[in-house]
C-alpha cells in the first residue's frame, strides 16, 4: 500500500468499506497506485478540497487519468465517444428537455415538488436520468443561488484550471470548505462528459471503478449500458449474432483475465465488441485503439448513412467531387474499413469477408436509396412549403418520420453491420416499409389535401409532386403492378 494512501484506506476501509474492498485486488493497488495518486488535485483546481491533510477531487477526469496513460487518453480524446456530450443542439434533445421534461416552476403546493435548492429540477429531470447517463453531464458546481457553475462560466485553462476567477466566490461549499457538486449534474460516468476542467469524456464509463477491471471493459455487457434500446440495439444485435452465440459457449475459455488480450494469442473462440472495435490482433501487432471511429466505415446515425471519410479534426467530410474529397479526407472510410477487415481476418478468409460487406454496403444503399432520402425529402419540401409549423414533434407525421429513421431504420442498418437477420428484417425493414407506406405518405397526403381544401392548393401540389415523383420511381412501382421492377 503506498504510504500517502495509507490514512485513506484505514478510515474508508470503515467508512465505505465497498471502496477499499473494490481497490484492494485492483493491478492499480499493486503496482502502487493509490487513492491520492488519482484523486490527486493541484492548488488552483476548483474542486480541490483539504481532506485530512491531502489536496484531493471527487471526480477523476481523463486529464487526471492521461498523467500516467497517455495515449489512451490521447486516442479517446479524439473519438466520437468524447464528443458525444455534444448533443444540446439535437432533435432528441429537444425530445428530452421540452416535450418530455415539464420545466414547470417550483410549486410547494404539488404532489411532487422541485427541491427548493435546485433550480430548474423539473425541467431537466428526464435529461439527467436519460440522456446525459449516456451522452455525459455538464458536470457543475452547485453555486450559493441554487444555480450551476460549469466549465462554461470556468473558461478553464490547459491545465485545467479557471481563467474566470470571478466566479469563485459564488460557489457553494460544505462546512469544512469542500465544493459541492451540482445533483442535476452528478452523479454520471457518460461517455462524453463535460469536465470541469475542460476535458471530455470518463474513462471510468468502460472502466468501472474502483478495480478498473480489464476483464470487464472486455465484455459484451460493458458497452450494453449505452448500445441497447430501441435505436440502437447493438447488444441484442450481438446477443442474436452468431458471434454471440459463439461468446455465450465459449467464453469461460476465452482467458478473459490476460494482461494483454490479443486476438491469436490469448483467444480465438469469438469476437466481442471489445476485439472488432478496439482490441489488439494478430494482424496488427497487438495495437489497442481507443477510437472505435478507427475501424467504422459507414455512420448509420443520421436518416440517411453517409460514409465516413474524415478530416484531421474528426469531422465528416461533405464534399461531393470525389478528388478534392479525398485530398480532404485525413482518414477516408476505406482505410478504417481494412482495419476492421483485418480483425476479421484472423477467422476469415478475405472473400468471405468481402461477401458480407458487400451484403451490408447493398442493405445500406438501398434503405438510404427507397426510404431515407425519399422520406428526408417528402419532409423538407412541407417545411419549405410550410405545411408544417416550425415547432418540431407537435404534429403526427414528425413522430413518424422520427421513427422511420431513428429507430426502424437505425436498428435495419445495425442488424445489417453486424450478422443479426432479425434486427435488419422483422425490426428493421419491414418496420420501415410499414411506417413509409402505410403511415408517412398517407399522412403527407392528407395534410396536402386539407391545405387545398383551405385555400394552399400551390402549396399542396408543390408538396404532392415530390411525392408523386417518388412513388413513380421504379422500386415503388410494386403498388401499381404487384411486380418487383426488373421482374420479367
Ligand atoms: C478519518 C477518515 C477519513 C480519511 C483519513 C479519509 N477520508 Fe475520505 N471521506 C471520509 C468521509 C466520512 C467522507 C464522506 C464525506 C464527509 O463526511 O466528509 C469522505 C469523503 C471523501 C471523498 C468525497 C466523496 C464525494 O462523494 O464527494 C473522497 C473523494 C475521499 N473521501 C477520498 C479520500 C482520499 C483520497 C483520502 C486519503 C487522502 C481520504 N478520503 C481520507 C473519511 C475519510
Ligand atoms: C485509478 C484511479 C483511482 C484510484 C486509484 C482511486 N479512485 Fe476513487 N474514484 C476514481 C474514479 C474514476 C471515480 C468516479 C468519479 C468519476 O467518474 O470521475 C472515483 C470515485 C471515488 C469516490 C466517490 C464515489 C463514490 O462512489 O462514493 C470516493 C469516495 C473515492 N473514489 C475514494 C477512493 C479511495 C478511498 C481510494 C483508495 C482506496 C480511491 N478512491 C482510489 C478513480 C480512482
Ligand atoms: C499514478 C499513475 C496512474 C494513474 C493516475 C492511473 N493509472 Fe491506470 N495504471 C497505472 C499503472 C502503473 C498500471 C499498471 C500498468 C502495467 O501493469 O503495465 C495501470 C493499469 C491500468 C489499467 C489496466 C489494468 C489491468 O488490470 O491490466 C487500466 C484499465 C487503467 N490503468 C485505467 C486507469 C484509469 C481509467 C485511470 C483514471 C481513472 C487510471 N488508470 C489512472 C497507473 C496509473
Ligand atoms: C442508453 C444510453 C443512451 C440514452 C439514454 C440516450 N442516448 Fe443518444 N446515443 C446513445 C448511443 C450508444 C448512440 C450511438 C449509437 C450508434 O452509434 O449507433 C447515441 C446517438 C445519439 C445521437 C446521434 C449522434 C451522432 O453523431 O449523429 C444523438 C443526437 C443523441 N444520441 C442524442 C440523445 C439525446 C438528446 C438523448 C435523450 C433524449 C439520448 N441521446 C439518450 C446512447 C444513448
Ligand atoms: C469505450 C470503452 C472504453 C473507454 C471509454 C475507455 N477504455 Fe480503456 N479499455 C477499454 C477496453 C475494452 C480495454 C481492453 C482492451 C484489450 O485488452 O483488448 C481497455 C484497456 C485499457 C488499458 C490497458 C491497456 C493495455 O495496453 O493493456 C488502459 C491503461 C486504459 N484502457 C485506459 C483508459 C483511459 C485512461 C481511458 C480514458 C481516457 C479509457 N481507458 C477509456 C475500453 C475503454
Ligand atoms: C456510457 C455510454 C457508452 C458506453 C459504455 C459505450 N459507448 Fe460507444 N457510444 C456511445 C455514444 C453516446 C456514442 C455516439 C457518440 C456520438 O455520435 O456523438 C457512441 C459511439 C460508438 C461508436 C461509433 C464511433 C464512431 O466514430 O462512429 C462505436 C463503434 C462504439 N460507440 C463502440 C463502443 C464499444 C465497443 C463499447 C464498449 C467497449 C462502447 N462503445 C461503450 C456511448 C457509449
Ligand atoms: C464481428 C465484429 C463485430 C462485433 C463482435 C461487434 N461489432 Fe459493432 N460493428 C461491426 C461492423 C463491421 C460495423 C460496421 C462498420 C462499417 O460501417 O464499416 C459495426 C458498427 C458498429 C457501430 C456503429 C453504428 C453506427 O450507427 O454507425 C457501433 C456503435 C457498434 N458497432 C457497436 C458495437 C457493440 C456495442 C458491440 C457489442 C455489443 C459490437 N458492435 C459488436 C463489427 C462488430
Ligand atoms: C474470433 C474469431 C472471429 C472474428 C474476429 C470474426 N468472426 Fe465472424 N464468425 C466467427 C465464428 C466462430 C462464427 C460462427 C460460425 C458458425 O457458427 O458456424 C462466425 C460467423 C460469421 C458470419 C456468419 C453469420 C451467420 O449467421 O451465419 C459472418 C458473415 C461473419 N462471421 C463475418 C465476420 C466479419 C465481417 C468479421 C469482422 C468484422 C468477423 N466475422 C469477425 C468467428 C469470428
């Protein structure tokens, strides 16, 4: 036991004994890395607090944990995982705060009133249990008024400390001066946590604590917290799989423990997420990424799937002419799709591999070629048009569209990437298809016809010949002749 943790372990050893217990068997605790080594703060840090005799944080940040590993965190700082507390500005997020959160003020009077303390604690109730479990808090202190202090109002520094001193003297604290933290914020392990000191992201998502388990990080169940659901099943989707199949049996055989995990040497039962996503292989030296962005040539997120071609920040590359896309492409889609194919490798041969992603890319095309560009239009030509009010989910065909693509169609494309038929059938197309002909174009075509009826029949026929144009294209021809177009 390193002796400047000695006094921590004696007194939470009978204070939250669980901690101790956790940290005990931890390779951390072995090889000397105690409670102050990570939970270590500097002067100037603005959650610092004196705790018998030690300058200490509660929340242990990437930046805390890149002292002593530096290219993890290098690598998971450039992903999209560290990003994804970047959601404020989205569609699901308008979902979360206001149709869903009530945002009514405190009310003494109700059966379940807001805590007097914490502003805003109705309104963002949903958020704070849902999403930001997932995507990562802003994580704030509380400040003397009830409200929050964030790295917004911090403007911290490269070190991670605050530019903006002003703000200091408003911070809550508890009697022997300890900062308290912010409830509707903390606490959370969201991937893409907004720290405040500036850094993105927790490792401790993947890596739970406090025994940092790498047997853990390495299963299936791990990334189950986030990558399950309704729009985006990729644990069911595994679960389905025959590689799943295969882990289930096999994988008390599968030397879950070693140090190192590379596939070849360790194990060859199965993949997990954990070995096609970041773990180390025979055909690559062994290398672990922490970018699972690394290995992924399609992002199958948005209504339409777009390949992944990427500029030296990690941003989508848009541009259509095919020669200035790839001289802006730092990471184009085909080079992170032959480092996933030599994962593959190592159980396949290549034109089995080959086969199946030409089964998926063909999947893709085609529900972005009948349902999501066709879908993403009807849409936008009754916005132009303004047959639908500017406020997003307060009419029915928003819900429907939002669930064609979104889920039905998300959970197609994720069956489809990953070998789990009935995700990409039976959840998947079928869903879509239904929602599509059964309930979007019906939809659109009773809006059009009640806006003729009161006086936007330009309006309506603008909106009507998009659809019309749709409906005529040879793949949605099966309405008319009952026959699939190159059927002869
Ligand atoms: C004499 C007992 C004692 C010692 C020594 C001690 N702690 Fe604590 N610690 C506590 C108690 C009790 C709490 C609960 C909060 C409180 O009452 O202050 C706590 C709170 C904490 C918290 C804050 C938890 C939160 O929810 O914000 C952290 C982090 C922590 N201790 C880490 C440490 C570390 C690291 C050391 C060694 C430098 C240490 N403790 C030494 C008793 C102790
Ligand atoms: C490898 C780094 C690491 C070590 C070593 C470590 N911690 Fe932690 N600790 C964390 C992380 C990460 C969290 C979760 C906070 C977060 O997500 O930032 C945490 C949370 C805590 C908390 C608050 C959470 C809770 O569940 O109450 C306490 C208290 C705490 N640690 C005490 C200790 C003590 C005592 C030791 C020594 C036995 C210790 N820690 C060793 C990284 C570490
Ligand atoms: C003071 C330095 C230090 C800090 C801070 C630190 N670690 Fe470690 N970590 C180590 C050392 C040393 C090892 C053992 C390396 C080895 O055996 O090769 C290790 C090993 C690990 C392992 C592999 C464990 C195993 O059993 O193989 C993981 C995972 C890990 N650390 C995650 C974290 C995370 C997450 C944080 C921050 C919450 C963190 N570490 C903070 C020094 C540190
Ligand atoms: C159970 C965990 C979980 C919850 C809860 C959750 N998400 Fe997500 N979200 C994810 C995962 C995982 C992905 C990535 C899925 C993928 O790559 O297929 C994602 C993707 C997204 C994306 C797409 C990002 C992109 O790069 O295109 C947005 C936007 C988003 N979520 C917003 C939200 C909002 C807002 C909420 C709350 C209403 C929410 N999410 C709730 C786990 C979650
Ligand atoms: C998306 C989940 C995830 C997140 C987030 C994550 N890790 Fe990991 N990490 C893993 C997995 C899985 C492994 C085990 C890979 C293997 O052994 O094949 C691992 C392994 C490690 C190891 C051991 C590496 C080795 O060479 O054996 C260290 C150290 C580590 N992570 C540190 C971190 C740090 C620091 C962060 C935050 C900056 C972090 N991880 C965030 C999933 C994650
Ligand atoms: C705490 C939640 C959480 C956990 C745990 C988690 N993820 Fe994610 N993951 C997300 C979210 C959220 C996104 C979407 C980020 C965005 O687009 O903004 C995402 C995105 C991804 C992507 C797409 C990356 C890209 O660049 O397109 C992959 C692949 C991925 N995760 C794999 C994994 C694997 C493998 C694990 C387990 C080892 C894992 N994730 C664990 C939340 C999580
Ligand atoms: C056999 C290897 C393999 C396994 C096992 C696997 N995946 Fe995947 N995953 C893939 C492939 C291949 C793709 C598509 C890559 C592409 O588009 O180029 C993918 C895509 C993804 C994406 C991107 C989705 C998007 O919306 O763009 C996420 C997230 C993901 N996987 C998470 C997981 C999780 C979580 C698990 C475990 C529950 C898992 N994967 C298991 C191979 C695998
Ligand atoms: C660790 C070894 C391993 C890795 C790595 C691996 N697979 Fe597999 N794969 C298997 C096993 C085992 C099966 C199941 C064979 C069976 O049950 O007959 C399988 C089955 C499949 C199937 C057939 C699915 C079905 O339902 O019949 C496809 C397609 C496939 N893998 C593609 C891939 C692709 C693509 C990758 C890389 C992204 C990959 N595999 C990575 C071991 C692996």
């Amino acid at each position: 036991m390193p002796a400047t943790s000695k006094s921590c372990v004696e007194c939470h050893g009978k204070s939250s004994p669980g901690i101790i217990d956790h940290w005990k068997f931890s390779t951390h605790a072995r090889k000397g890395v105690g409670c102050v080594e990570c939970h270590l703060a500097q002067k100037g840090d603005v959650d610092g607090f004196t705790h018998y005799g030690h300058l200490i944080a509660t929340v242990v940040t990437p930046k805390d944990c890149g002292r002593c590993h530096e290219k993890e965190t290098t690598e998971f700082t450039h992903s999209h995982h560290a990003k994804a507390g970047n959601i404020l500005a989205s569609l699901d997020n308008f979902l979360t705060e206001t149709v869903e959160g009530s945002r009514t003020p405190f009310n003494p009077h109700s059966p379940t009133p807001g805590r007097p303390d914490i502003h805003e604690v109705n309104g963002m109730a949903s958020a704070a249990v849902g999403c930001q479990q997932c995507h990562g808090s802003k994580v704030a202190l509380l400040a003397k008024d009830g409200g929050k202090i964030t790295l917004d109002d911090l403007k911290p520094n490269d070190k991670g400390q605050p530019t903006n001193l002003d703000v200091l003297d408003r911070i809550a604290k508890t009697e022997d001066g300890r900062p308290k933290l912010h409830a509707d914020t903390w606490p959370n392990t969201g991937i893409g946590r907004l720290n405040l000191d500036g850094s993105l992201g927790s490792c401790s998502a993947c890596h739970s604590r406090h025994d940092f388990s790498p047997r853990r990080a390495r299963q299936p169940e791990n990334c189950g917290k986030c990558h399950l659901g309704p729009d985006h099943p990729q644990k069911e989707i595994y679960e389905e799989s025959k590689h799943g199949v295969a882990f289930r049996d096999l994988k008390d055989h599968m030397n879950l423990n070693a140090k190192d995990w590379v596939l070849g040497k360790d194990y060859s039962q199965a993949p997990t997420c954990a070995t096609c996503h970041m773990s180390g292989h025979s055909k690559n030296g062994g290398t672990i990424t922490h970018d699972p962005g690394q290995r992924i040539s399609w992002t199958n997120r948005p209504p339409v799937s777009a390949v992944l071609d990427t500029d030296k920040d990690g941003k989508l590359v848009t541009e259509a002419d095919p020669a200035k896309r790839r001289a802006l492409a730092t990471f184009s889609a085909e080079e992170k799709r032959t480092n996933m194919k030599q994962v593959c490798h190592h159980c396949h041969t290549p034109d089995y591999v080959n086969g199946f992603y030409k089964q998926y890319d063909d999947f893709i095309v085609n529900y972005n070629e009948k349902f999501g560009k066709p879908g993403q239009a009807i849409v936008a030509a009754m916005r132009k048009h303004e047959l639908l009010t500017k406020t997003e989910f307060d009419e029915e065909i928003e819900w429907t569209w939002f669930y064609l693509w979104h889920h039905e169609g998300r959970r197609a494309r994720h069956g489809a990437s990953m070998m789990a038929p009935d995700y990409a059938h039976w959840h998947g197309m079928f869903e879509v298809a239904e929602r599509f002909y059964m309930q979007l174009i019906p939809q659109a075509r009773e809006i059009t016809k009640h806006a003729a009826e009161s006086g936007r029949a330009d309006q309506a026929a603008a909106v009507n010949a998009v659809t019309d144009e749709i409906l005529a294209r040879p793949e949605h021809k099966w309405q008319e002749t009952g026959k699939k177009p190159d059927a002869k």
